[in-house]
C-alpha cells in the first residue's frame, strides 16, 4: 500500500502584487477556477501522484475580521497569502522534489510575488517550499493507499467490462451469471495482453510509515489512558467552563453579501467534485486554543486510524480534508474536496454529521452557539450557512486528477476489480458484481 501526503506551501504576497497574482493564475485556467491540466506554468497532469491541487490567496474581508470585536478583542491585521496545496501519493519531500525539478520556472514565477523569494537563506526552489510548508493539525483522506494510478486503471477497467457486457448479454443471457463471469474475466486478459488494460499490483507498504502509524495508533490511547486519573479530576472544571463561555458567546446572525455568494458559485458544478474553503478567528483565550488543539488532534487521529475507507463519519462525499491552524494559531483554516453541490454538501454534514461540525469547528468565530460542544450549533441550519458562506474562500485554480469520478465511484471501481481478481463464492456474489458493472 503506498500512503497518501499533503503539502501547503503558504508566503505572504508582496504589497501592491494581488491583482497581478490573480492575473497570472487566472492564465492556467481551461475554465473560471479549473486548471488546465497541461498549463505552462505548473502542468499539474503530469505528476502521476498528484491527487488534488489548488492555488488560494487567503485574503479575508475587514467585515470577518471585525467579528472578533464582539469577544471584546481588538481585530489582528492580516496580509494577503498565497497558498499552494495538494494530496499526493506517497511522502511528501520526494514530491516536492519532482515538483521543483518539472515545474521550477512556473512555480518560481508564481513565488515571485511573495514576500522572501527567492530567500537568502534558501538556496533552492525545494529547499524555500520544503521552509514554508505547513503541517494540518488534522487530515482525512477517504480512502488510505488508493493511488492515482488505481484510480485511473479501476476506471479504465469499469469503463471496458460495461461496455463488453452490452455486447455479450443479449447472447449469453442475463441469468447465466458464470459463463457472463468467464468471459468478462476473459476479456480483461486479452485487454491486458494487446496493452489496453493495467491492473498495477500494490506497492509495498514502506516499513517506516508502517511502524510509525502502528505507534500512532497505539500510542495515543495508552496516554490517553495514562492521564485518564487526571482527566476524570479535570472533567467537571473543564465542564464549566466550557458552558460558561458558551453562554457568553455572542450569537453573530449576519447574512452574506449576495453578490459574493454569486462569485462563489461561479467556481463550483464544473466537474462531480467541488473545492471548498473556510478561514476565521479562533475564539480567544488559552482555554478555546488548547481544546481547539486537543479536538484537531483527536480527529487527526480517528480520521488516520477508524475512517480510512470511504467514510467520514457517515459522510462518503469528501475525498480529502485538512483543518490547518496559521497565524499563531490565532486563526484557522479549513480545505477540502467533495462530491455534489454545495447545498447538498451543507446539508450532508448537517444532517449525518452535526455533532462533529460542531466539535470541529465550534470554536471559530462566528459559528452559531453550541451547547456542551455537540448540541445546536450546525442544527441552527440558516446561521450555520451563513456562516460557512461568509467565512468561505475562492481558490484561484483548482485542479482534480481524476474528473467525472466521485468517491462513491472511486469505491464502485476497486469493488470491480476485487471482484476479477477474487473469484466470488457462489451466484448471488457474482450477481452482485455484475450489477455494479
């Protein structure tokens, strides 16, 4: 299995550069936000391990940053930032080398608008990205181990046994499940020997990142359990003041510009997939950052080890997330990519998943009031989606490595090839594979 990275390379733009920036971006796009995958400047198609990527100048509106002003806290100024962000298979340094060494004209020029480049003290184009890169406190990916390559050959696959079996059914007849098995089996081998067809074996998984996520895994609930004695003594300290700071919480019902709602929605509905970003204030005081940290942390560590096969939660939209703290981690970013329309996307979470909206993001500000962490929140449906409007941001280019595909195809896709390569038990198992050809 080869494990998935992520990469976001973030430099504050140079005073008076932006709308030059925007420009300059603008020109590696085939459509309003979707990259041409054969752009001059960074040609994102071809990079065989390069997932998703997006160029988003992280600018915030003095209205968003004057919401802090109801917590009694004096708005932090913000500069203008680039940020370049991806999801690649395998580690992220020897990613970021082959992007440097394919792609080192493009993404100079691109850098060039930001302030420190080209850096004194980094002397290379890797050795500045590799410097301003920064970790998410939180990561999910849907589907831990499905490549790039996977996808591409899975979909190629589905693609070639839908189209024999028109072909076949009427001759072979639709309850002769076996001999329709065979022969579908059959043509995958002499679609793989005319060099039409690739079904590439799994990488090995590297011994390093096995051992570490084997630690990961184990380490963090024995010293969770360590300090369970102290915890269960801090519980209804923690409790208290949790509730007396959600009482206090102002209640922000502010509606967004609807003409910035309609620029918005100008980027999305191209392909099955969306791109979607969030960046606000995190509430203030040590109390809100360190619980922020401590649930950041947490979901880190269920969305690595508990839903790593198709599922957030109960939510099978999202190919990956990532939830980023900047500015001192004064302020928070949020970034991933799902399937359907935005509306739909609001609503998934709000319906399956409201509990964890609120505990992932009930401390930034303008989110709708909770109560003990989990209640109301995201299930106040119309401020909640003001909310995530007014706080949402456009990203100059958007790149997909697989189009038309959603995870629930992705998934649709490796069933398929399960089902070649592991002979099914009985008809009923092979009727079920061929309904999902």
């Amino acid at each position: 299995m080869t494990p998935q990275s992520n990469f976001m390379i973030v430099a504050t733009i140079r005073a008076g550069q932006l709308e030059s920036l925007r420009s300059l971006l603008a020109s590696m796009n085939k459509s309003i936000g979707l990259a041409d995958p054969e752009n001059t400047l960074v040609p994102f198609g071809r990079f065989d391990r390069l997932h998703f990527a997006r160029f988003t100048i992280i600018d915030i509106d003095p209205k968003i940053t004057d919401e802090i002003r109801e917590f009694d806290v004096k708005p932090r100024p913000w500069k203008p930032v680039l940020a370049f962000i991806g999801d690649c298979d395998g580690d992220r340094d020897s990613f970021l080398a082959e992007l440097a060494s394919q792609a080192e004209p493009g993404l100079s020029k691109i850098f060039s608008y930001c302030i420190g480049f080209p850096d004194a003290n980094s002397n290379t184009l890797l050795h500045w990205m590799k410097m301003h890169n920064i970790v998410p406190k939180a990561n999910y990916i849907n589907w831990l181990g499905r490549t790039v390559k996977q996808a591409r050959e899975e979909d190629a696959l589905h693609r070639s046994l839908s189209e024999y079996l028109q072909k076949i059914v009427d001759d072979v007849g639709r309850e002769n499940v076996r001999v329709l098995r065979q022969k579908l089996l059959s043509h995958v081998e002499m679609e793989k020997h005319q060099g039409r067809l690739t079904l590439t074996p799994p990488a090995p998984t590297p011994c390093l990142w096995r051992i570490r996520n084997c630690l990961h895994m184990i380490g963090v609930p024995l010293i969770l359990l360590l300090f369970l004695p102290l915890l269960l003594v801090v519980l209804p300290f923690f409790a208290i003041r949790l509730r007396m700071l959600e009482r206090s919480d102002p209640a922000l019902f502010i509606r967004p510009d609807d003409e910035y709602i309609r620029e918005l929605a100008k980027l999305e509905d191209f392909d099955v997939t969306n791109q979607y970003n969030v960046f606000g204030d995190v509430k203030p005081g040590l109390f809100r950052k360190l619980l922020f940290k401590l649930i950041l942390f947490l979901t880190n560590y269920v969305a690595r080890h508990i839903y790593k096969r198709g599922f957030l939660t109960r939510i099978r939209t999202i190919h990956f997330a990532r939830w980023v703290l900047m500015d001192d981690d004064r302020r928070a970013f949020f970034a991933s990519n799902y399937d359907g329309s935005h509306e739909s996307y609001m609503d998934d979470f709000i319906n399956k998943a409201g509990w964890a909206l609120n505990i992932a993001f009930g401390n930034a500000v303008g989110y709708p009031k909770t109560r003990w962490l989990i209640k109301d929140g995201a299930e106040l449906e119309q401020p909640f989606k003001y909310t995530q409007r007014r706080h949402q941001i456009a990203s100059q280019v958007w790149y997909k490595a697989y189009p038309d595909l959603s995870a629930v195809d992705l998934a649709r896709n490796t069933r398929i090839r399960q089902g070649v390569e592991v002979r099914q038990p009985n008809d009923l198992a092979i009727r079920e594979w061929l309904s999902e050809i």
